[in-house]
C-alpha cells in the first residue's frame, strides 16, 4: 500500500511541473518570497562577502517595481533566477515553483519521522524510488564504453551518480577498459553530480589514499575533505595516458572531476572552456509554493588552493567542438608511437593516425 501511494505522488508531482497554474500571484507573496530569498543568501549563501551586494541588488528591484507587473508564479521565479545569476555571477542559482514538490517533501518528512518513531524506518528501504528507478535508466551516468582502435579506451559519462547505485557499474566499466593502452573520459555536456565522481578519479592513483578536494560549508562552518579511495572493485588504471574532454556544457561535480585530474596531473584535458559553476548547492523551501536552489559550499583544491568559479576549468589543449576528439585520439596515438619500441606495432599506430586525420567527427554540442 505505502509503495502504491508513493507512486501516485510521484505521478501527481511529475504531472503538476508539465502545467502552468492559473493562481495569480500577490504582491505580498512577491515580497515575503523576496524577503525569505535575503535571508536565506545573508545566512547561508558561501560567499559571505557578497551577501550584501547581492541582497542590495535585489533592494533595488524591488523598488524600481520591476516584479510589479509579473503575476504569474512561473515567470516570477525565473525572472529571479536570471537576475540573481546576473547580479551574483553564480550559476547554481535557481528559483523553482512546484507547490506539489514542497508538499510532497513536507510529507515526505513527516512520515520518516513517524516510522522512526515507531522504528520502522528501517524497514521501509525497499520503498520504490523513482531516482533509483530513473538512474537505473540512464546506466547511472556512463552512456558508452567501448574499445577505439589502437586499444584506446572511451567512457562517456553524461552524469555522476550516487556512489551507493554507480559503483558496481564504474567497476564493471573499468574491468572493460582495464587493459588498453589509453583512455579517453568524455564529460562533455555532462551537468554534474555526486561523489562517484571521486570514486571513478580513484582508479587512476595509487592505493594511497590522496587529498582529492576540500569542501568548506558556509552553514556549519565546516570542512570536509575528500580523499581517492585506498579500495575500489577493480584494477586500478595506472602509467597509462589520460584524456578527459569537456566543453560549456560541463558543469559542476563534472568539473571537480576534470579540475583535480588536471591539477594532480592525472590527465589532459581537452576542449573549451567549462562552465564555470563550482559551488555545491542545498535546496531549500522558501514557502508553500517556491523552493530556492542555494549555493552554500565551495571547493578548495589541495594543489591550487582555490577553484574555478566564474573561470571554468581551461583546457590543456583548446580546440574547436567538432576536433576535440579528434584531436585526443590522434594525441594519445602520438604518444603511443613515441613510446613503443614494437617498430610494427608503432607503424600501426601511425597508420591510425594517418586514417584518423581524415574523419570529421560526427557532434552535436
């Protein structure tokens, strides 16, 4: 029965964001949602020493009565949105109106908290989970894997996953690609995720546990720091070369993984400048019917002692989006043709290259 009810949550929830609601938005509810959003930013937003600037922007707005005339609730939020990613130069910022997410959360809570009660909580893991559900969908984040010629492995990875569901399925990849000569990571257009992302960087360092980031929490004050794991389900991926390619599109956690492999110099990276967005987020209830997506922590690397905010992580080489594989797989042959002391295998290698050149790789970022 509970997992029946879930369902239809879920189902009502998905069906509520594809509709745009009739109510009309008040000025008094523009204002506390404003209000709130201030709050929110002066005591949890990560970058302390821009609270007020952002929060007297915001002032501003409000007075110049630019949300005077927006009455609709979606509008209202994604106007917010694009002017606090204007005014902050923060990407993560999102203003969302799903009044049947904030419900759904609050009951959500409200029941967890009465099986704990009763101590039942436990046992109502099995509970179907639509994320699970969906990740199970997308393989978990890793779309391909397969063998180029020349032995050159190739991983696309469109998402990072929760470790807890990925970890089977990274392993089962890498015993894939464990025995080329060469592998090529693709995140292009990959939005982020979790630290699956550091789990995956763990097969390319040794068992000895390294500081792969640091994470400062503005809420708690708190640093945590992540290290590669010292175990992990397969053979680790060592003194081989590394290619990681990214564009715009890549984002976040997506660009944790390339700036630490870059800067612990795992690997080269290929391709354009990312997107810039390296601050984690907290997704909080503003009231009954909007939610706010607030950046609360940023990331210090152990090597460069800073991160890529507003930067983007820059590529070794920079090339245009239709060469960026191209131009990989033909640098990993010339490293492989440098290296091998085979005169016929290096003869192969050259004549890949030769064929490669040729091909015009087939994109759509």
């Amino acid at each position: 029965m509970l997992r029946f009810r879930k369902v239809l949550i879920i189902l009502f929830v998905l069906q509520s964001v594809l509709s745009y609601s009739q109510k009309i938005l008040s000025k008094k509810e523009k204002y506390k949602v404003i209000d709130r959003i201030k709050e929110l930013i002066d005591t949890q937003y990560v970058l302390a020493n821009k609270t007020e600037i952002i929060n007297n922007s915001l002032d501003s707005l409000k007075s110049t009565k630019k949300y005077k005339n927006i009455k609709d609730y979606r509008n209202f939020a994604e106007a917010l949105s694009e002017d606090l990613v204007t005014i902050s130069k923060d990407q993560h910022f999102k203003i969302q109106y799903n009044p049947e997410l904030v419900s759904s959360r609050r009951e959500e809570r409200k029941r967890w908290q009465e099986l704990e009660q009763i101590g039942e909580a436990e046992n109502q893991k099995e509970v179907f989970d639509i994320n699970y559900w969906y990740s199970q969908k997308i393989n978990f984040g890793i779309q391909k894997v397969e063998i180029l010629e020349g032995n050159i492995g190739y991983m696309k990875l469109t998402f990072f996953d929760i470790l807890q569901w990925a970890q089977s399925t990274i392993d089962a990849a890498m015993g894939v690609l464990a025995n080329t000569d060469a592998l090529i990571i693709d995140i292009r257009d990959n939005g982020g995720g979790y630290i699956s992302a550091s789990y995956l960087a763990s097969y390319f360092f040794d068992e000895k546990p390294t500081v792969w980031n640091i994470g400062y929490e503005r809420p708690s004050s708190l640093r945590d720091t992540t290290y590669t794991y010292r175990e992990i389900g397969g053979q680790r991926y060592l003194k081989k070369p590394i290619y990681i390619l990214v564009n715009k599109k890549s984002f976040s956690r997506a660009e944790l993984f390339a700036y630490c492999m870059k800067h612990h110099n795992k690997a080269i990276i290929v391709g354009q400048t990312t997107a810039g967005a390296s601050h984690g987020i907290d997704f909080l209830e503003m009231d009954d019917n909007f939610l706010i997506q607030l950046p609360i922590t940023s990331s210090i690397h152990p090597v460069t002692k800073t991160d890529w905010e507003g930067i983007g992580v820059i590529p070794h080489i920079k090339t245009t989006k239709e060469e960026t594989l191209k131009v990989a797989y033909t640098m990993i042959l010339d490293e492989l043709i440098a290296s091998e002391k085979d005169q016929e295998l290096g003869r192969h290698y050259d004549r890949l290259k030769k064929k490669y050149k040729g091909i015009k790789e087939k994109t759509t970022n």
